[in-house]
C-alpha cells in the first residue's frame, strides 16, 4: 500500500489527485473510492492505496482514508 493525502476531489466530476508522500501524484477516480459517502475525499485527508502505473503517470485503486479526523498538511519524507 502507498500513502499520502488528498490534493484535491471533485465529487460532480468524479476525480481528483493525491500527493504521495514519496513520488509523483495519482490521479484518483470515483471508481478508485472503497468508500462513496458523500464527501467521502476532503483536501488533506491521510489515505492509503494501491499504486497502477498506467501509460503518462500514476493512477489510484482501493483508496482507503486513514484519517476521518481534520485533514493534514503534507509533511516531507523524513519530517515528523
């Protein structure tokens, strides 16, 4: 599983990003979402997630929040 947080989500086009915290960014599709509750992705909220690497990047699959609580602010590898 990857990690990182949600950079952003639009629910009516039904993707967005993620900032890993290690690597380029994943695209994230609705279909990508294991839970579809309304508001379901919140600008930095912790996730975790499969990695595909398809042709031009990356893209998510079985994106999992870690965190319901207050989104985070990305920190940089190694920082605590």
């Amino acid at each position: 599983m990857d990690e990182g947080v949600v950079k952003w989500y639009d629910r009516q086009r039904g993707e967005g990003f993620i900032q890993r915290f290690e690597g380029p960014d994943v695209h994230v599709p609705s279909s990508a979402l294991l839970d579809r509750e309304p508001g379901f992705l919140i600008e930095g909220q912790a996730v975790e997630f499969e990695l595909l690497r398809i042709p031009g990047g990356f893209r998510a699959r079985g994106v999992r929040v870690v965190d319901r609580g207050s989104p985070r602010e990305m920190k940089p590898p190694g920082s605590r």
